[in-house]
C-alpha cells in the first residue's frame, strides 16, 4: 500500500439536512436496501486553490449532494448535505494536473465521508439506514482534443 498523491488534511460539514418522506409517498418496501435507479440526486463541486494561484498545492473542495425528491422516484429521506475539505497535493504532480485532481478524488473522497454520514444518521431514523450509492467523479476529467468519454 502506498500514500495517495492527494491527502485530506482537514473535513468539516458544511449542512447536513436529511428529512424522513412520508410514507405514503414511498414506492418501494423498506424491508430490503434502498435501489436508487429513478431517483434524481443533485451534486455541486467547487475548488479553490489556498495561497496564490497555480502556485499552492494546497486546495480547499466543498461537495454538495442534494436529494429533494421533487421529480423522479422518491427516496425516503430528503438529503442535503455538504461536506468541505482541505486538501494537499504532493509536489510530484506537475502544477497543470493539479487542480483536476482535487476536483475529482476530493470530490470522491468527500463523497465517501457524505456516504458514512447519511448512513450513521439514516440508521436511527423511521425509515432505517440509508446508503446513498457508489459513483465516480470521472465526468469532471478535462478530455483532450478528439478523445472519447469512456461509457
């Protein structure tokens, strides 16, 4: 095992709402693990370069997922919540690659932590633990001239 060339430094929460839905208004039992196939999730990703820009390898990622339920299937919790990260790039990484990787594995190691989040609140609520699904954040990446998005 090696370290990552992307380390968190600190982890905070910036808001954390998760509201249970009625339950007349759920389309699926709550006796098995929730499928989020039909549900809309919403995400926002910023990044901020700490110190001068293009110079510091120091980066602040704030990740927002929001579930409000308000088109698609409903899940049974409303869910907004935001975590913020303070992260440091090793001085190996040349200065141009820098800030796709803070957007990409910050966001994913922050989602991480809002996944861990919900889960441990979701598991004393009325309509039991709730584990927002696996993703990626390759969809941020910066592709070349004429390159194909991988499917």
């Amino acid at each position: 095992m090696l370290p990552s060339l992307i380390q968190l430094k600190n982890l905070s929460f910036g808001a954390i709402k998760i509201w249970p839905r009625p339950l007349e208004e759920l389309q699926q039992s709550l006796e098995e693990p929730f499928d989020f196939s039909g549900v809309m999730m919403g995400e926002a990703v910023g990044v901020n370069n700490v110190g001068n820009a293009g110079e510091s390898n120091t980066f602040v990622v704030k990740l927002r997922i929001m579930i409000a339920n308000e088109q698609g299937k409903k899940a049974p919790y409303d869910v907004e919540i935001e975590a913020v990260g303070l992260f440091e790039i090793n001085k190996a990484v040349k200065k141009e690659f820098c800030l796709e990787m803070a957007e990409i594995n910050g966001a994913a190691i922050l989602y991480g932590a809002i996944r861990d989040q919900v889960l441990s609140l979701t598991s004393r609520c009325i309509h039991g633990p709730l584990m927002l699904p696996t993703v990626n954040f390759l969809d941020r990446r910066k592709q070349p001239a004429g390159a194909v998005p991988a499917k």
